[in-house]
DNA sequence: AAAACGGGGTG
DNA sequence: CACCCAGTTTT
C-alpha cells in the first residue's frame, strides 16, 4: 500500500469520535477549525460544545456582543480568534446573508482564515482538493520523506504544502486531510512515537535513518521576556471595585483587567503608594495599600514572563467608572487576573 | 523573515 | 526547562 492509502485505512480503525466530525456545515467546520488553531483536542473540547451549544448558528454568533463571545473564550488563549471569530460572523450575515463562502480562494480571504483554515473548511465542506498542513502534517511528512528544511520558514510552508497537495487523495480530499492530522496526533507524536506499531514503519525514512527525535527540524524560538505587573484591587466600602477593559495592540486585547502598573523592575510598597497618591482622582482621600501576595505570581506565556503582585486598596468610596464587586465575573478576564479572583475570596471583603 | 499572540500538557 | 499543540496577523 502507498503513503496515502495508508494513512487513509489506518485513520479507518484509529479516528476517535468527535463532535466536528458528525457535520459538514461549515459554520461549525469552522468553528471547530478556530477553536482547535495552536490548541489541543482535549483542551479545545468544551469550548466547541459551549459555542454549539449557545451559538447554534452563524447569526446567534453575529448577533452576540462582542464581551459575551469573548467571555466563553475565556481560558482558551490566543483572543484574537475570538475577536476575528465574531467579526467574520458578522461580516458572513451581513454581507452574504449568512451563506458560508464555498471556495478556497474566497473562504482564506476571511479575516482570522489562513492557508491552513481554509484548506480545511474547502476540503471537509465543499469537497475541494486542497491539502491541509498543520502541525501534525509537519511531522508526518518530515519523518516519513526525510526532509529537514525548517517548518517555520516560508521555504518550509512552500514545499510541505505542496508534496500534501501531490499526496492528497483527489477522490475524498477531506478523508486524507483528517486522516493525516489524526495520524500525526495519534500515532506519529512528536515524542517516543511507537514506531512499532506504525503501518508505515517499512517505508519510514526517518525511521530508518534513526532520525524519527531530529525531525521535523524548527528554528530556534526566542526567549521569553520579564515583566514586572502590578494589579490595583479597589475595594471600597460599599463593594465597589474598578475594572478596565484593555485597549491598544499587546496581548488581552479587548479583555478587562484590574487597573495595571507595569514597571521594568520589581516595585515595593512605598514607591507604588507614592504613584498612587498622586492620582488626580484619589486626590484628598485616603486609602490603605496592601500587598496580598508576597510572592509574585509568574505567570507564563510564549513571549513573556509575567512577574505578577496584586495590591489591594481600601478606600471608603469612590466617584466615577467603579462596577459592583458582585458583577466582576461577567467580564471576560485573562487566565491571571480569573486565578486571582477566585483566590481572593471578594465576599470576605 | 521575524515577532507577537495564551494557555495547558508532556518528558 | 524546552517543546508542542487541527495557525494567523502584524511588524
């Protein structure tokens, strides 16, 4: 048996069972294809259910407020799917009166839709003859040909997308697109592979060379930078606090914070409460400034180290942009900020 | 071409 | 700690 045919038998006795696999509407290939971008099966499960479930459609997705989607994309990192997410709903309903775009070429001009996305709605949606590569397809074909060239280079993208694209079963374009991811997440890992059991071992060039731990081959990633965070918790007397909502390009975009002092090294007490008092809208009242963790919280991401303090403040009251400590949890918040809330327990306040 | 963009999981 | 995950967009 050949490469394709292969893969195609053995993803008949290996899928596993999942929910995206059930459909060919687009709205929900689509969906599952967002969800599931830089995040594994296991994490990206639940998400979809919940989208499914509170979005059914392409127009109860467009006609959300953009807080509500991003609220049930809490926790799932990368926002700007959920941004890009709700606004190509919109785009969709408005424009083409909720019809899906049934082509390649139209569907990757979508905002949040790349090469990769895009292959795969065309292919699992409309039967186009498009090859998807991801992650897996990487791995897969690096291994099983023998090729080095870096993966993250554009060199890379080029040649993978277009041996898949020879590869790629013509007959059932969406059979091979699925069946060569799901071989790649489940039989040929990027760590101990069992190669043994693998029914491509015989043709396998890395395998055979012993190079299955040197591919594929990915150039170095940078290291991740320090930062210093310093998170304002207002708590007035009658339960106010302030939230606020991120604005501008950096990570959390559209997502709400406690308000953020951030510094290039770590600060202490007496010089945060001398920033503080010098607001204009604290100005005359008094407050107590209290560091609740005295170890900073480190929380981590692929480009930064967020060296985190949360620093409570009791005021009496205040003027102005405050919401009711009772409502914090509607507000859609990053991983950092939901840890924090649940930790601080707000009705011992 | 390189960097930014999250959070969880693995060895 | 380094690397990976059903990648895309911005710089």
């Amino acid at each position: 048996m050949n490469f394709t045919k292969s893969i195609i038998y053995w993803y008949s006795t290996n899928k596993r069972d999942l929910p995206w696999r059930k459909t060919v509407n687009p709205y929900k290939i689509w969906l599952s294809e967002i969800i599931l971008q830089q995040t594994q099966v296991k994490q990206g499960l639940p998400y979809y259910e919940a989208f499914v479930s509170k979005y059914p459609t392409i127009f109860h997705l467009a006609n959300a407020p953009e807080n509500n989607v991003l609220k049930l994309w809490q926790g799932l990192g990368y926002y700007s799917r959920a941004r890009n997410l709700h606004a190509t709903a919109k785009h969709i309903v408005n424009e083409f009166n909720g019809v899906f775009p049934n082509t390649y070429k139209d569907i990757i001009k979508l905002k949040g839709i790349g090469d990769y996305t895009a292959s795969a709605i065309a292919s699992i949606c409309f039967n186009e003859v498009t090859a998807v590569v991801d992650g897996n397809v990487y791995r897969v074909l690096s291994r099983y040909f023998n090729i080095d060239t870096p993966i993250n280079s554009s060199k890379g993208a080029k040649e993978f997308k277009s041996l898949a694209q020879e590869l790629i079963n013509k007959k059932d374009p969406a059979l091979f697109n699925q069946a060569i991811m799901e071989f790649g997440a489940k039989q040929c890992k990027p760590k101990n592979p069992d190669c043994n059991s693998c029914p491509l071992n015989n043709s396998c060039l890395a395998l055979s060379l012993k190079k299955i731990d040197a591919l594929p081959v990915k150039t170095k990633a940078v290291k991740a930078k320090k930062k210093y965070f310093n998170f304002l918790i207002y708590i007035t007397k009658d339960n106010q606090t302030i939230l606020e909502k991120r604005e501008g390009k950096g990570i959390w975009q559209n997502l709400h914070q406690f308000p953020l002092i951030e510094t290039k090294k770590p600060i202490n007490a007496k010089t945060l409460n001398d920033v503080i008092k010098s607001y204009t809208f604290l100005k005359n009242k008094k407050f107590q400034l209290s560091l609740y963790n005295s170890q900073p919280v480190i929380h981590k991401l692929s480009h930064q180290h967020l060296y985190t303090k949360f620093w409570i403040i009791n005021i009496d009251k205040l003027e102005g942009n405050t919401i009711p400590i009772t409502k914090i949890k509607n507000y859609p918040v990053p991983v950092l900020i939901s840890n924090f809330i649940e930790s601080f327990n707000f009705n011992l306040v």
